[in-house]
C-alpha cells in the first residue's frame, strides 16, 4: 500500500530567467509531520505554496494519493487541505462564524457545522471566545481560531507557515504542545515551516532543510540536531561550535577518528569519517559541559578562560577561549550566581560521542 499522501519529481519553478526551486523529488506520508527549515529566501513557502496548489511550478510532476494531478483539477484537491498562516487572518464576524466559514462555504448541513465547530472551540479551549469578535482577540488567541478554522474541515493535509513566530514564548510553548498533541490524535499529515529548529523534537517526524531553492538534508531530528550535513544547517539548528581541524589518525575498530584543532587533540567517535583530512568539528553547545574543578582526565577536556557570557533562551552560553573558542550552555544560576563569570579560569569537557565531523574541502567560502 502507498503510504505517501503528496509527491513530488523533477520539480522546478523559473522566474525571470533565476531557478526559484529545483526539487529533485520530496514526499509526505499519511499521519507524517514533517517540519521545514531553511535561512530566509530558501523557498520553504513558495515549496508550501505549491504543495497547496496554490503556485504553478515551470516543471514537475504532482502526486495526490497516488493519484498524478492535473492543474485543471486543483482545486478538488485544494478542498481536502487546509492552511494556517503566520498571520491568523481573521474574517470581521466572531470566533464561531470564523471557524465555520469553512464548512459553510462547503454547503455543510448546519447541525453539523455546530457539531464540528463546537468540537474544536472545545479542543482548543477557545469555547469561551464563540461570540467574541475575532478582531478583539490576543495573538495566540487568534492562531487558535485560525488553527480550529483549519481543523474543523478535517483535511487530509495541513500546512502550518510558520504559526508560532508572532507569539511570545509563553503562549508560543502552549500552543506548541497542544498542536503536537492534535497532530498525534488525529493523524492529519502536517507540513510546517518554521525558523525555531527547538519545533524540530515538538513536532516532526522528519526533518527537511533548504537552502538557495534546493533541499539540502532530509533526517530524523535527532540526526539533523546532531549530525547535519553543512554548517548551514548547523547554524540552523543552533550548532554554536564549528572548528577547523585536521583529521592526524584513525582507529576503525572501535570508530575513533583523531583531530588535530589548533594546540588541541580532539577524538571524535565516528564509523563513517569524512573522506577528507580538513574538516569541521560540530558540536552543540548544550554538549560541552564546563567546570571550575577537573572532575576527571577524559578525552576531550582542555582548560580554557570565560570570555562571554550572553542570554540563549533560559540558559546562558559561555564562550570559553581554550586558544580556539568552544560554546557551551549553562544555567541563570550559574551565570548569575555561580563560579562561572567572565575572566573566570575553567576546564571544558565533551564525550566523542557528541562530536559530528563534515568535509571542509567541500566547502567554499562566499
């Protein structure tokens, strides 16, 4: 049985003689959340656009359940999608005559339209809100009107482009949970643009990275957090530490490469090294763990100095300078009331484990 829900080959969108995107093929499968991230210009909401059928492309070809669709037909398959914008774009009426434009527009019977819009007002604990008018409503009420005005149609798909990014943090984190928590229950399959790669483990069930119109990586989350392809993605999804090395050994019977960074002999355990001896060490900062005492002697630990400290999150990262600088996170506590303040003498320390290498030679400087 074809699980894939939307496919795409061969896709290409022109314009003014520039290639807008160049997808060489791209899938979603039934009850799959896949979460899209690329720098701003990657073409992630032109793909959505497109995807929804929305946007013509120059090339390609387009699958719908295995079915090939025909642009003359769109939009038959545009009324089995639904779309959440960053901006809720509220009709001037209600909460309740928003979330049942949809189904009215559709000819739906109007016991159930009641039934079905009562069920999300509930779901999104919005019930409250019904005869408020929509224009009166907070931010992260208005994306849960906008999110029930999607959910009530019961699409086979939903695209999500980039819904949280107007939202403060708090709101941003509830509403975070309670959609991964309706994307589990309902098994809709979701497509969601976002530039928060911390969405990535929330949400996704795969990760896809864009950049420049093509797609660049597609992996889990843990391996896209951890082991992305390039340090663009890296940077993307918050790899703070990315050094130059030189791999100098290998032991291949237990899957240790040898790097020399700087004055510093970094061991990195990796089966599959980059078949190249310049390469990238990346490594989160929430890997290197920083100590005022030597604890214990391992690899990887080196003595460094506090050179920075700035806000990341609820965390502070410290920039140690151990001759070349290494990122790592640590608490408020720490930062604010702990031994780990700027100028302050430490010992850093991370497992081979964490350490992902990428071939420098491939990559060029802009």
């Amino acid at each position: 049985m074809n699980r894939k829900i939307i496919e795409i080959s061969n896709l290409v969108l022109n314009k003014e003689k520039h290639t807008i995107l160049d997808i060489d093929t791209f899938y979603l499968e039934q009850g799959e959340t896949i979460v899209l991230i690329g720098p701003n210009g990657a073409g992630k909401s032109t793909l959505l656009q497109i995807l929804m059928l929305l946007q013509r492309p120059t090339a390609g070809d387009f699958y719908f359940r295995g079915e090939k669709v025909r642009w003359e037909d769109s939009l038959s398959y545009r009324r089995r999608m639904a779309m959440v914008f960053q901006e809720a774009l509220l009709l001037e009426t209600t909460v309740y005559h928003n979330v049942a434009s949809g189904l009215v527009i559709r000819g739906f019977p109007k016991e159930q339209i009641q039934e079905r819009v009562k069920k999300w007002l509930v779901r999104l604990g919005i019930e409250h809100l019904s005869y408020r008018s929509a224009r009166s409503l907070s931010g992260g009420e208005s994306q849960r009107v906008s999110l029930a005005r999607a959910l009530v149609l019961e699409p086979e798909v939903i695209f999500l482009d980039e819904p949280f990014a107007a939202l403060d943090e708090p709101t941003r984190n509830t509403l975070l949970s309670d959609l991964a928590d309706i994307l589990r229950d309902t098994s809709v399959s979701s497509i969601i643009v976002t530039h928060n790669y911390a969405e990535i483990p929330v949400l996704a069930d795969r990760a896809v990275a864009m950049d420049k119109g093509r797609i660049v990586q597609v992996a889990t989350p843990w391996e896209i957090l951890t082991r992305p392809a390039s340090l663009g993605v890296a940077s993307l999804v918050g790899i703070k530490n990315a050094i130059k090395g030189v791999i100098t050994g290998y032991d291949n019977d237990n899957g240790k490469v040898f790097v020399k960074a700087g004055q510093h002999d970094i061991v990195a355990n990796v089966f599959t090294p980059p078949n190249s001896e310049k390469v990238y060490i990346l490594l989160r900062p929430e890997d290197v763990k920083m100590m005022v005492t030597l604890e214990k002697n391992e690899a990887n630990t080196m003595r460094g100095r506090i050179g920075k400290l700035m806000p990341y999150g609820n965390m502070f990262t410290a920039v140690v300078d151990c001759g070349i600088p290494f990122t790592a996170t640590i608490s408020h506590e720490q930062a604010l009331h702990g031994d780990l303040t700027i100028g302050r003498d430490v010992w850093i320390s991370f497992s081979p484990d964490r350490v992902h290498l990428i071939n420098a030679q491939a990559i060029t400087p802009e």
